[in-house]
C-alpha cells in the first residue's frame, strides 16, 4: 500500500485536521493494515510546483490541499476529512450518528476560522479579542453540550480535539489561560484525543509543523503560502 501524502503549505491551514484523522486511523483503519508511515506530507516551496500540479490535473479545482489516497486525488478539505473518517470506521455508525457526525464537523469548519487566519493577521491581540473571542463565546458552549454524552469517538471528536488544542495553544502564545479551561467536556475530550498513542506520536514527530505564533515561524509560513500561490 503506498503511503496517503498531503500536498500543501508547511503549515497547518486548511491541512491539519486530515493530519490529525490520519494519524488517529492509523490504528483502527477498517480492512487496511498499515504497516508504514501513517502519511507523508508534501510541504510545496514554489509557485513552479503548484503550478505543475495545476497543470498535469492533480487540483481538480486548482487549488490545495491535495489528499492521495488508495488511488484517489482527492481536493476540497471536508471532502477528505469524510472520506479518511470512512475508511478509519470513525464516521458513525448508523445515518443519524452520520449526519450528526457531519453537522458538527461542518460547525467546526466554521468556528475554527479563527486559526486559518491567525498567520495572515497582522495584528494578533486585535485578532484574539475581536474576532477569534466571539468565536469561542458562540461555539464552545454548544460544542461542551452537545459531546457531554457520548462514548464512541468519532471523526467529529478528533476535530474537536483539534481546534480546541489549536485556540488553546493561541491563547497560550499571548499568555492568556487556554479557552478549554471553561469548558469541562472540552477538555477531558482533548486531553484523551491528543494522549492517545498514535497522537502523541503524531503530534510530537517532525510531520506536524509547529504553531505559528508570531515572528519568524509565522512570517516564514505566510512568505510560504504567498510564494507558491504566485502572490510574492
Ligand atoms: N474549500 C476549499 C478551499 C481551498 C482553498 O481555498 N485553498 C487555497 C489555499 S489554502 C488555494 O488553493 N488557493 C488558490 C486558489 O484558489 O487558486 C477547501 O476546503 O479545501
């Protein structure tokens, strides 16, 4: 079986969360053994490549991330989250628990916007206090609610986990306690997302790129992105 690779920045971006669902069902992949690496990420450097994959019909619509997996190119972020959460069994169980699964992942897209444009603001405290705080008020207490209950873990879990670790990890770059603090469910969820072996092997190896808090990590990410878009 060749190995999934993830073309994109060197960053997390668009990216992150289908990282995070690859090295989560690397473990409880249904009928795939894994005997290699989990993923291989393909960290672009110049608008020459993307614009080769542009061209020789690797971007169904021109644009990345780029997911190749059992034969398949697969492009659009979601699109990629469901199909690795069906292939790992994390997807839900009956169609209730599907669509259930999806609402929240959809919810998640949207309230973790606030982490796709942390690099590219330029003015950080104002981009915490203005619009990624408003987001948090508006989502996590509904978030909390909704996973006090559940016992299985699903794809929805793992990007929860997710973008409740990254806000945390924000938070902490400015010295402000993380959000999760407020949020008991939220939390314990991320706590045992992220001390699961697979994570903890993931999140402490030289695939995940690290958080791009300000200076130099965060102005070599954004020249990154910028470059191989053709924009600089
Ligand atoms: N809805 C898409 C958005 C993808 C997207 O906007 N990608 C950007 C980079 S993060 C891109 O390729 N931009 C170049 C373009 O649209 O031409 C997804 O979730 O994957």
């Amino acid at each position: 079986m060749t190995t999934p690779t993830l073309t994109y920045f060197k960053g997390w971006g668009l990216a992150e969360q289908s990282r995070w669902l690859l090295a989560y069902g690397a473990e409880v992949s249904v009928g795939v053994t894994h005997t290699g690496p989990t993923f291989r990420n393909a960290a672009l450097s110049s608008f020459s490549e993307f614009d080769k994959l542009r061209n020789d019909g690797s971007l169904p619509f021109g644009q990345l991330p780029l997911l190749e997996i059992d034969g398949l190119k697969i492009s659009q972020s979601q699109a990629m989250i469901r199909y690795i959460a069906k292939r790992s069994g994390l997807a839900g169980g009956t169609l209730a628990e599907q669509v259930r699964c999806d609402m929240i992942a959809e919810a998640v897209k949207d309230a973790r916007l606030g982490v796709v444009k942390w690099p590219f603001s330029p003015d950080k405290d104002a981009h915490l206090n203005d619009f990624v705080a408003p987001l948090i008020a508006k989502w996590y207490p509904k978030f909390d609610a909704m996973i006090a209950d559940d016992k299985e873990l699903t794809y929805a879990h793992i990007l929860i986990a997710e973008m409740v670790s990254s806000y945390d990890l924000m938070f902490e770059s400015k010295g402000v306690p993380p959000p999760s603090a407020d949020y008991e469910n939220l939390k314990d969820l991320t706590a045992k997302v992220v001390g699961l072996p697979q994570m903890k092997e993931y999140l402490e190896s030289d695939k995940r790129f690290p958080f791009p808090a300000e200076g130099e990590i965060c102005n070599s990410y954004v020249e990154n992105v910028e470059v191989v878009l053709g924009r600089r």
